[in-house]
C-alpha cells in the first residue's frame, strides 16, 4: 500500500522520482503527487493530483519545473480522508517549507492534532499525516535545529510509518525514518534512491541499505548518517547487494502482467524447487533452515500465520505437514492471530507466510511472540524484507518479482516450499518418494494446465453474464476452493464463496438455483465420490457446474455442464495445477469485463498497514 520514492544525487530529480512511481504502481493507490526543492530560489515546488502517475506525469508537462536535484514522490492510498487532491502526498507546513511523504498510519494523529492547532496550526487535508510537516515546524522553531526538530517528531509519533521529509531549510538532505512498515536506500555514485520498496531502485544501483523499526536516516549526497532512536545510538550499516533480473519486472510480449506471471508457473516451480530437491540422494535440502534444524527435531506443535492468498497455502501446508511428518499444526489468519490469548510452549514453531515478506498483520504476529522462545520462521519471496530479517530461519520461495495485485505466482511457490518443508520434517511417510518425485515433474505438468488456455476462456465466456459463484473442494481441494473464489472476486469483482464441499447441506445449498454456478473441484482423490454427491445436489436444484478433473475421468461428463481437465497428480500437489486452472478463469473473466486484472479497485499488493 501506498508508494515512496525519494531522490538526492546530481542528476534531475523529477523524472527518476515518476519512474519510480510507476514502478511502485503494483502496491495500489489513487493519488499521486511529488515534492522539488527549486535549487536557484530554495523554495519548494508541489504538484500532486487524485488519480494515477499517467495524469501526475501529464501536469507536470504543463509546468515550468524548477532546476532540482532532491525531490520527493507518493502514491497513496487512501486511509484517513477520501482520495483527493488535497489529502494526496506530499503534506506540508503551512509556509511549504517542510515537505512530508508518508506510508503507514499515525495512531495518535488527534492528540497530536489538537496539541497543534491550540498552538495555532492550521489544517486542510483529512489525513494523518499532515501532524507530521506541522508538528516538525513546531519543533523546528523550538531548536532552531531540523536535525533535532525531525528527531523530536519521530519519537512523538505512535503507529507504523515509513517517512521520508525534505525541508528548504536544509536543502541539501533527506530525512527518512522508518517503523513497521518497509523503506531502503539504494546507493548510488553521488545519488541516493529512497523507496518503500527496491522495485524503483533495480534500473538505478544493486547497493542497498535497509532501514530497521525505530531508525532514522539523515542523507545528503556524500553519504548517509543512521541513528537508533529507541536505544539513543548511532548505527554503522554497510550496503548489500540485490539479487534481481531487471528483465523479470517487464510485461515481455504478455498484454498484462497477470497473465505473464500465471505463465510463469512452471518456473516459478523449478526456481523454488533448484537445489533443494534431490531426487537421486532421495533427500530435500533447505539451507535456509539448516542453522534450526536440531531444535526442529523437539518441535511438537507448528503454528502457520499469514494473510490472505498466503493463508490460503498456508491451509494446504497444514495437510501437507500433518500428514507426512504428524506433527499438529493450526493455521491462523495473522489480523487475528495478534488478539488472541492463547498458550505457548518453547516446542512450539511459527512460520510466517508473505510474498512481500512487509504484510503489517503477519509482521505484528510475530511481534507478538517475539519474547516467547518460539522458533520463528518465514517462508517469503522478498530478499531481505522485514519479516526475513525478524525471523530466525526461513525458506526464500524464489518466485521473483510479482507485478500484478492479485497474487498467482505467490501461491504456487509457497506450496512447493510448504510441501519441502514437509517433506524435510518427515519421518518415515509413504509419501516422501512419491511426492519429491511429483515435485520434479511437476513443471511441465503446469505447462499441460496453460495450454488449455483457449478452453478456459470459452468457458469463461459462456458464464461472463453471471454474478455469483460458489467453489468447492474436499480436504487438500478445500483451501484450493477458497483460493479460486478470491481471485475471481479480487479482479472480476463477481461475487464468489470458497466453502468445503461437505459443508453444502449446512447452508449454502439454499443460495443454488439456475443463476449460481458451482466450480467443483473433482481430481482423482479417495474424497471423489462424497464430491460427487455434492455435484448432484447442486444438479437438482439447476445449478450449472464447471468441474476441474482430471484427464480419462469419464463420470464426470455425466454430471458437469463444462470441464477443464488437468494432468493426474498426487492428490498433494494437484492443487497447485487447479489453481493455475482458476487463475487463468479469473483471468478471462475480468479480461472480458474490460477491467484492469493488474490494478484491481480498492486493493494494494503490499498491505503495510494494520
């Protein structure tokens, strides 16, 4: 949510800071605006504007822009206010001589609102984050110091941000500050880059330094200064290098980046899987969870938390883990993980599920246990992101870069991780041959899914003109269904429901008639009879059924109006292929509706806020 990009070096700033933007478009937002320091006059210049960068960038065009080599740039996405102009970013002080972009929420913005104005500051936008440039110039006229008048307001501040503030007294720096939500320098030659993400950072430098929670950066074009504000210290953090393929973050000859990134499945199962499975040792190696592995050994009760699409595949690692290694696992939704009074023990593990690896709710759960003498894991696709830092051990899913909101290549990594994760803890199951050799031949039976593309949009024309689906599925096919239903709903903005097929007779059988179709989930399964049953139910109160089986499965002609066939698999992993199946069905659906599948309304791909 939300997107910042900051900029000091020698070259023009406002270009790189909308290139950024544009980079950063993925995250969700629904204005826009940017921040220049006039280098000849010292003033500030703000143009900003509800509505996408296209349109910023337009405005800008018309303008005659300031010579300036330090700037700043927001999308927002709209908590506190509506999305307007005036409540777009950056926020300044009355005088506009302090210029604020901010991701996150500040908690106590009302007290420290009416603090300001009984000092007789005055407010025009809704936001939160107005307090910020104010309440930096009250200080600032206090200390004579900006220094010290940023410092003073960081430490005022309560909630989640990511901050960075420019100021035409100080004209020659950056100020950032960073709390439970994402931010990272790139290091340039003479230039710095500031991001809430590396994405606008990768056409620029590979060096980067990442901000941690309660520290604040002061960055002018000689280098950067990092100070702890928690424990009152000055840090010294040497850069990293990104590992990315600039090629990766591009649509290539896909019309979209969804539809690129379903047709990346078959990759993104090898480059989850390379190095790792080892077919003819008949062993999984997980370096990333080789510094834990004795105390794995004593871990009697897993708790998976995450949000979402990673929920979801957090559900089948659930079975997956259950049933190879048999040890208890639960797995809880993190938004509510951090409300519950729940007992703890030091056997107990907690692996936390994000694609970004920056997802607030599953950043605050384990926050919540940090001082529990858990064991704390992360299965993330984000290189050093916040939740890989906090965490003890952890398994990268390799998925690269996911442009697209709704998430497809996310999901089909994290279950191969989950499903080696499995495998690693097993014991002695049955399954551990078979399934590390599904896992391996498992890439090419994804690519059998994609070529079905053409039968999938027929399908998904024919039920264009419907406005409610129901998804079901049994066991393993369960979380599959929940899934399915949340990307058709994510960009088609259909009404769909997951439900566990056993649960039809409990309530949702009322919603069928003619008008409500049903997505079966029907492999080959030792459940397929029971889901069969269910087909039938739904077939006598005239529901339409779009059935998902698998290949030589002749009963299911009888019962369903259309089908999409996917290669046999093991029950465990054929969830990975239905999924593809949905993903590419949301696809046309939304496609055919004429809606943006990649920037879906109201939704951000990075949720960094509570």
């Amino acid at each position: 949510m939300c997107g910042i990009v900051g900029y000091i070096g020698k070259r023009q700033a406002v270009g790189i800071i909308l290139d950024g933007l544009k980079d950063l478009e993925y995250r969700g937002y629904d204005s826009a605006g940017v921040a220049l320091l006039d280098e000849k006059n010292q003033t500030g210049f703000v143009l900003k504007q509800a509505g996408r960068v296209e349109g910023l960038e337009k405005l800008l065009l018309e303008k005659q822009l300031p010579v300036s080599t330090i700037g700043i740039g927001h999308t927002r996405w709209a908590t506190h206010g509506l999305p307007t102009t005036i409540n777009a970013h950056p926020q300044t002080n009355t005088a506009q001589t302090i210029f604020v972009i901010h991701n996150g929420i500040v908690e106590n913005y009302m007290e420290l609102k009416l603090f300001l104005i009984s000092k007789k500051y005055k407010f025009v936008s809704q936001t939160d984050t107005e307090v910020v440039p104010h309440l930096i110039d009250y200080y600032y006229r206090k200390t004579k110091s900006f220094d010290q008048a940023f410092e003073e307001t960081i430490r005022s501040i309560k909630g989640a941000y990511a901050i960075v503030a420019m100021t035409t007294y100080e004209p020659d720096k950056l100020y950032v500050a960073r709390l439970s939500s994402p931010l990272v320098i790139g290091v340039g030659k003479n230039e710095y880059i500031i991001a809430s993400d590396p994405t606008p950072l990768m056409q620029h430098t590979k060096e980067v330094v990442y901000l941690e929670d309660y520290e604040i950066a002061v960055i002018d074009r000689k280098g950067y200064k990092i100070k702890q504000i928690e424990k009152d210290v000055n840090i010294e953090r040497k850069s990293e290098l990104l590992d990315f393929d600039i090629n990766r973050v591009s649509k290539g000859d896909f019309p979209t980046f969804m539809l690129k990134e379903i047709y990346e499945a078959p990759q993104t199962i090898m480059s989850a899987s390379l190095g790792r499975i080892k077919l003819e040792t008949n062993t999984v190696k997980l370096g990333g969870l080789e510094s834990v592995e004795g105390q794995l050994k004593f871990i009697d009760r897993i708790v998976i938390v995450a949000c979402g699409t990673s929920y979801y595949a957090g559900l089948v690692g659930e079975y997956l883990i259950e049933e190879l290694a048999g040890i208890p696992v639960e797995v809880q939704l993190a938004s509510e993980f951090k409300y519950r009074h729940e007992p703890f023990s030091r056997s107990t593990a907690i692996i936390a599920i994000s694609q970004s690896g920056e997802t607030a709710d599953t950043i605050a759960a384990l926050k919540k246990v940090e001082n529990y003498g858990v064991l704390r894991l992360g299965v993330v696709n984000a290189v050093g992101s916040t939740i890989a830092r906090m965490t003890d051990a952890g398994v990268y899913t390799h998925a690269g870069p996911e442009q697209a909101v709704a998430s497809t290549k996310a999901f089909v990594a994290q279950v191969v991780v989950l499903a080696q994760i499995a495998l690693m803890l097993d014991g002695s199951s049955k399954l551990f041959r078979p399934l590390l050799k599904e896992l391996t031949e498992l890439p090419n039976k994804a690519q059998l899914v994609l070529d079905q593309a053409a039968t999938i949009a027929q399908i998904a024309q024919k039920y264009s003109g419907y406005r409610d689906f129901l998804f079901i599925g049994r066991q393993y096919d369960y979380p599959a269904a929940l899934e399915g239903a949340l990307k058709l709903k994510e960009i088609s903005y259909i009404h769909a429901e997951g439900y566990a097929a056993g649960e039809m007779k409990h309530g949702p059988l009322a919603m069928i008639d003619e008008n409500f179709p049903t997505f079966a989930l029907a492999c080959d399964s030792p459940h397929l009879e029971k889901t069969y049953s269910n087909i039938e139910e739904i077939k006598a109160r005239s529901g339409p059924i779009i059935a998902i089986a698998n290949k030589g499965n002749s009963t299911i002609k009888k019962l369903a109006d259309d089908i999409i066939y996917i290669p046999k698999s093991l029950e465990q992993t054929q969830v990975i292929l239905e999924v593809i199946a949905m993903q590419l069905f949301a696809y046309y659906m939304a496609n055919l509706k004429g809606f943006n599948v990649d920037r879906p309304r109201n939704l951000a791909k990075s949720v960094t806020v509570e």
